[in-house]
C-alpha cells in the first residue's frame, strides 16, 4: 500500500461516533506505522454520529478525488417513527411534539413516496453543518437562536418502502439520491404528507457510487487488517496535511 500516491479506504462507520472520529483514528494509526506525524487523509461525504454505512477515506494524491466522489449517488436504509417529531429530526434530541398517527396505512404512506421522486426542494435539518452567516447552523441550534433555512433542490432517484409496521406506525425505507440531500429532512416530510409527524430511528448508507456496505470493513476490524498489510515508506518531505473535503463537517444526511 502506497499512502502518499493514494490509497481508497472503505470503512462501515460505527453508531454514535463522528465521520471525522473515525477518519482521525484510523489516520493516528496509519501514520503511527508509517512513522510520520499526520498523513494527509480525507473522507467522500459525511455521515451523522447516529448513522452507520459507507463511509470512503481517501489518502495522499487521491485526496483530490473526493469532491468528484462526493457527488456519486449514495443508497440509504433509514427507520421512520411517524406520530412524533424532534428538533434534530433524529434520536440525538428528545421527542418535542406528538401528532395522530392511528389514520396512517402502508397505502397511504406509499402513495405519499411517490411526491418525493424527482426534483424536490428541500429545508435542511436546524442541526447540520451548513452555513448561516458565516456559523454552523448546530451551533445556532444549541444557542436556541432562530434561524431561517432557505429551501434548496435535491434529487431522489428512488424511494421504495421495505417494511411497515403497523402497530408501532413505523416504517424502513430505502432512499437512493443526489448530492445534498439530507435523509433526515426527507423523513420530517414524508410525515408532514402522511398528516403526521415523523423522525428517524435509525440510518444507514448502504451504497456510494460503486462501493457497497458489502465491500467494507468494520471500523473495529481496521487495526488488526492493517498490521497484515505491506506499506510503502512514505517520502522524506511529502505532504503530511491532513482534512480533505468535508471532514470537519459535524453532521450531514
């Protein structure tokens, strides 16, 4: 393995740790073994704490490769509780408000998919990582300062409802689209079309461009994997920078 001309990493990100977590893990002990002090390393698109999946760590030279990957299309599992919403549109904050939910069907809430395939405009979530003035809308969030989110167009190639459970009002539905969209705010409003409320309970990227979930290892697997790999010394001089694309980014679908 070369570093420094550019390794893909594919990595199944864990429950309840950052995307930037698990890339400054596994970059401590790729540049431990290589015996520099940070190598340059960066991550294609990134996922909230609570959501697991695909997640592509690119190194060196490939580095510059990540804002093409980030526009393939990505695949998402995500579990949906209707009757109820929260703040972050997630687990990560309490339930604030309930809403009936008994009306609810499998035919109603697949009828209701259909509105989301296509061109859609879309308000992201108050707690993500994009720009309001100059601050991280979270950080507006956790201030308890209003803001407002303008809409924006994103694209759904498909929405398909795998499982419904009618007695919870619970549903798994799989999602592939575009660039930006975030998951979170496609559930909040595929509530708001059911006559409901709704937010996630869980949430998994299962595909981005090529790579499936199939074709990554486990984030704990990462240490003993790597200590069986040959690597490439890394140049005296290269470019020991870290980030890359959005790995700072807190939260995004």
């Amino acid at each position: 393995m070369n570093f420094h001309e550019g390794e893909y990493l594919y990595i199944n990100k864990p429950y309840g740790m950052s995307s930037f977590g698990a890339l400054a893990h596994i970059r401590y002990v790729v540049s431990k073994r290589l015996g520099i002090k940070r190598v340059k390393m960066g991550h294609a698109g990134t996922l909230d704490p609570l959501a697991t999946g695909v997640l592509i760590l690119c190194t060196g030279k490939k580095t510059k490769e990540i804002e093409a990957l980030q526009l393939h299309t990505k695949e998402y599992i995500a579990g949906v509780q209707f009757g109820c919403t929260t703040a972050s549109y997630d687990r990560e904050h309490t339930v604030d408000h309930t809403y009936p939910k008994r009306h609810i069907t499998r035919e109603l809430l697949e009828e209701a998919l259909k509105r989301f395939v296509g061109d859609i405009m879309q308000t992201p979530p108050v707690y993500s990582a994009i720009k309001i003035n100059g601050t991280r809308a979270y950080e507006h969030g956790r201030a308890g300062t209003e803001v407002v989110i303008s809409p924006k167009p994103v694209h759904i190639d498909e929405i398909e409802l795998l499982e419904f459970d009618d007695v919870r009002k619970w549903a798994r539905i799989r999602v592939v689209c575009g660039k930006g969209t975030y998951i979170r705010s496609l559930g909040r409003d595929i509530g708001e079309a059911v006559g409901s409320g709704a937010y996630l309970t869980s949430l998994c990227r299962t595909q981005l461009g090529n790579v499936r979930i199939e074709d990554c290892m486990d984030f704990e697997q990462f240490h003993e994997w790597f200590a069986q790999q040959e690597v490439e010394p890394y140049p005296a001089g290269g470019d020991n920078a870290g980030g890359g694309g959005a790995s700072r980014r807190r939260r995004r679908k």
